[in-house]
C-alpha cells in the first residue's frame, strides 16, 4: 500500500490550494473529491445542451493576488473577465449605476444626490483603507489570545502595533465596520436610498441577517477585500466560468506532482492513539498518509469523520453551536435571448448593462421585507436578486445568439417551513422569475431552460452543511480566533497529523483560497 505525505479530503478550491503548496514544497499528495468533478461550489457545468453554467459560485473577486502569483495560475488558464458595472432598477422606472468609468459613475450618483457624488470618494478612499488594514489578517493565522505561548504574544504584538498605527480615526471606522449594520454604517456616509440598498445587500451575502442587522458591515467590508490586478473591489468573472479557476488551481497542483482521484468519497479519518493513520473511503478502501487535511466544513471535518472520543467534549459543543444558516438560492436560467429592463430597454450603449450585473435591491426597505419573510421560516417574496449574464462577457457559455442568466437569491433559508419539496422549490423559482418579470417585462417568453437550487440542494450536491456559502457564517462571534472554535482556529485539530483547511475556518468564504494557503503553510511549519 502506497504511503503518502499528505491526504486532501475535499477537491474545493481551498483543498486543492492546499494540495498545490504542499505538493510544491516536495511532499507526496493525494486530494480525493466525492462528486466526479473538483471545485466544490466554484464548478462549471453544462446544466442544458450547450448551456454552460457556474453552478454556484458565480463571480471572482476574493481570490489572493499572492495564490495566482505563487501558482502561476494563469499558466494554467486563469483568466478573469472584468464585470463592467452595476445596474440598481428602481421601482419607479429609474436606476442608479456603478460604471467602470469613475467620473461617469460620480456624475449617474450626483442625477441622485450632489452630496452623495460629493461623500463617494471618501467613502471609497475610507474602504479601500479598511481593506488595506485587515488584508495583513488574511494572511496570519490567528494568535490564541488566552495563550502564553511566545507564537501567540509575538502574534497578538504584530496585532496590536498594526491596529494601533491606523490612527484614532480609521480604528473607530474599524470598530464600526466591525460591530454596526451595514445600513446604519451608510446612513452616516448617504442620503440616496437606493445607493445604501445596493450597498448594503453585500453585507447580507452568505448570512441570515438583514442589513439593519448588527455585524452586516463586516460582511460588506470583507467583499471589498477582493483583489484583482491588484485593484481593490475589482469583481469579475472566469473565462469559463467559476469552474475554470478551480481547473487552474488543479492543474498547479498536478504540476507540481500531486494526484487528484474523483468519485472517491471518504467515510472517516483513521485514528489510532490520538494520531490520524490516513483514510477509510466510502469504497472500504484504506489509505495511509502522515498528515490527513480536511477542507470540508467544521460539522463534516469534527463530527462525521472522527468518532466522538477522538474530540474534547468542549470541541463537540462548540462545533455543534456553529452557525451554518444557510440563506442563498440560486436560479439558472437559458435564454432564448436577452430581456429588455424597463429602467434601461436599450441596455445602454454597447449593451452594457448585460455586461455588468443587476442588482434588484430598489430600497432599504425591500431588502428588509425579504428578510423579514426568511426569520419567519419562508422564502422571499420579492427578494435580493443579483443578476448577472455570463454569456456576455464570455460567449463560449452559451449557443450563438443565445444566453445563459445567473441569479444569486436572498433569502432562502434552509430551515423552510415544511422542509424544502419538489413543490417548494418550483414556488421560490417562480417567486424568482415574477420579480425578475416586474423590472423586465416580458422577461418570462425568453426561458427555455431554468434550473432551481435550494440551500438543502447546495448541502446535497457539494456537501456544505445547510447549504451555507461560507462554511458557516461570517458572524463577528464566528471569525478570526473564533473561527470555528475558540482553541482551534490555527487550522490544527485535537488529532495529531489531522488540519483543517476549509473556509470555515479563518479567514472565511468566497472563491478566495486563503484558507487552504494558511494550512498549507502552517504544515510546513510544524513539518508534518
């Protein structure tokens, strides 16, 4: 039986980051992925004849500049498309738009408000600092404050100097960005209320919370924290699709001598005297390695692949308190063509605002509304839809002439009432698609293939835990030192030779790959 350095349970995008850096530092590894594919939720599939879908995971921003450096990853066919801009429709006819032109986008703000146009760039020079202020945490693994460990007060000193030169004025945006709602956030910075909707709707992503929920301005700057090129709040999208960026981090990995198996479920992490053996597939197969690493959410890493005695009772807690609340659906549509918004039937000069993406977030209160549908256990209404037309950008992904459409969905809580059937599922779709039809008449007569995804879906095909994004919530209580569990956030586990490296661990989700990359580094570093 072959002996390997290291086993990869889990062939997502973290996983295979990972594989990628361990494999290059010289060690013999072996990634295994449970479905016939590696990505996890950054997947491209063709979902209909010739329709080409990121399933999931559908835009790129957060993936660290350091991982497409140190992999070469364009070598191995990463290539970014820029989105172009954000079209809000208003329910009055009009819209606010975001274009990639930054005068342009000041002089569509000041149609709106002068003094919004006036605050904008403070607001964006204030959060362009922010990112630059917490990204140094993205790549650190978090110091154990309760430690005297000299690791941890060396780490805990680093923390404390940085934090200390942002000066009084940007700490007190820190504190703020960390504690507030997204909405009372903006409320200090705008007027305009579609401008606050659209903005604060990133604080919403991933989370059961509305965005007059304390702690949504923290999920509003962590996306800020996207990075392409080197240009901060730079969203854009795979040439061919999400799937795309985990094939590149894949063809790294393998280039440097890893080996990747699918259809390969693992069952458990063998464990003997408190040290991981390798792993029981779900075959019966046995395979033995030094260092096991699980990239799967903390639920399925602690309480499905090791036996409870393996775990300190205080561990099982904390991980059994962890909050999934998976909230965000997902609908995938096949177009016969493109629909015409009413705010803009022309779709602006080039077409550009199918380039770009939609954001149907008119108000503050309407975002709210469809929360307000979610903490009673149903499914929105009318609710947060981000929307965007990746054919366009890339036409590879859909037959000529016509047009594959992805719409991100809040709220769809996993906990539906009744449970989420067959019946319910086509309920949310049509709830989907009539609003999409209330801001683009007409939109409905374009369809010709639509697919439907549920948290409980999402939880089913990739294995995330009540279907939640980010591996758990990005919860102020569930980040950094906390993340997932107070003791065990340094991508260790009470199992010796057994890591953590999804991204339910710090520093959190999106297609960023940090995670994987902390993990990595921090086996090197123990030299297991």
């Amino acid at each position: 039986m072959k002996q390997y350095d290291t086993i990869i349970i889990g062939g997502g995008h973290n996983g295979l980051v990972t594989a990628a850096y361990l494999a290059r530092a010289g060690k013999s590894v072996l990634v295994l992925e449970r479905r016939p594919r590696v990505g996890g939720a950054a997947v491209t599939e063709e979902i209909f004849p010739g329709f080409k879908f990121s399933m999931f995971s559908y835009v790129v921003s957060l993936l660290r500049p350091e991982i497409i450096r140190d992999l070469d990853l364009p070598r191995h066919g990463l290539h970014i498309l820029p989105l172009e801009s954000t079209v809000t429709p208003m329910e009055n006819g009009n819209y606010l738009a975001a274009w990639a032109d930054h005068d342009e986008s000041r002089r569509e703000l000041y149609r709106h408000s002068p003094r919004d146009a006036e605050a904008y760039d403070e607001y964006g020079h204030l959060m362009h600092f922010m990112a630059r202020a917490v990204k140094p945490i993205l790549s650190m693994v978090p110091p154990d404050p309760t430690s005297f460990a000299p690791g941890d007060l060396a780490g805990l000193l680093k923390l404390g100097r940085h934090f200390r030169g942002l000066g009084g004025e940007r700490l007190h945006a820190l504190v703020k960005l960390m504690t507030m709602s997204s909405a009372d956030f903006l409320d200090e910075w705008f007027e305009t209320d579609v401008l606050k909707a659209t903005k604060s709707a990133s604080g919403i992503i991933g989370t059961f919370l509305g965005p007059r929920s304390p702690g949504t301005a923290y999920v509003l700057l962590h996306h800020y924290m996207g990075e392409l090129d080197g240009v901060f709040r730079a969203w854009g999208f795979a040439k061919g699709g999400t799937g795309a960026v985990s094939e590149a981090i894949a063809s790294a990995a393998r280039s440097f001598g890893a080996e990747i198996r699918c259809n390969a479920g693992v069952s458990k992490v063998m464990v003997k005297n408190g040290r991981a053996l390798g792993v029981a597939l779900e075959n019966g197969d046995e395979l033995r390695a030094s260092t096991v690493v699980s990239s799967l959410d903390p639920r399925r890493t602690f309480l499905q692949l090791l036996e409870r005695g393996d775990l300190p009772d205080d561990l099982i807690g904390d991980i059994h308190r962890f909050k999934f609340r998976g909230s965000s659906g997902k609908v995938n549509l096949a177009l016969s063509g493109l629909p015409k918004f009413a705010c803009m039937p022309d779709g602006g000069p080039g077409g550009r605002l199918h380039r770009g993406a939609v954001s149907i977030s008119p108000s503050l209160d309407y975002v709210e509304r469809a929360y307000d549908d979610a903490k009673y256990g149903e499914f929105s209404r009318r609710p947060y839809m981000d929307i965007v037309f990746p054919s366009m950008i890339d036409p590879g992904m859909a037959p000529p002439g016509k047009h594959v459409m992805s719409i991100f969905v809040q709220y769809a809580p996993y906990t539906q009432n009744g449970g989420w059937t067959d019946a319910r599922r086509e309920e949310f779709g049509d709830a989907v698609v009539n609003t999409v039809e209330q801001f683009a008449p007409g939109f409905k007569s374009l369809i010709l293939h639509r697919q439907v995804i549920t948290p409980l879906d999402i939880e089913r095909i990739t294995g995330l835990s009540e279907g939640n994004i980010f591996a758990g919530e990005l919860a102020l209580h569930q980040l950094f030192f906390l993340r997932p569990a107070p003791g065990w956030a340094k991508f260790t586990t009470p199992v010796r030779g057994f890591y953590q490296a999804g991204s339910g661990t710090h520093p959190g989700g999106g297609i960023m790959g940090a995670s994987g990359r902390l993990a990595a580094m921090t086996i090197l570093k123990n030299g297991t």
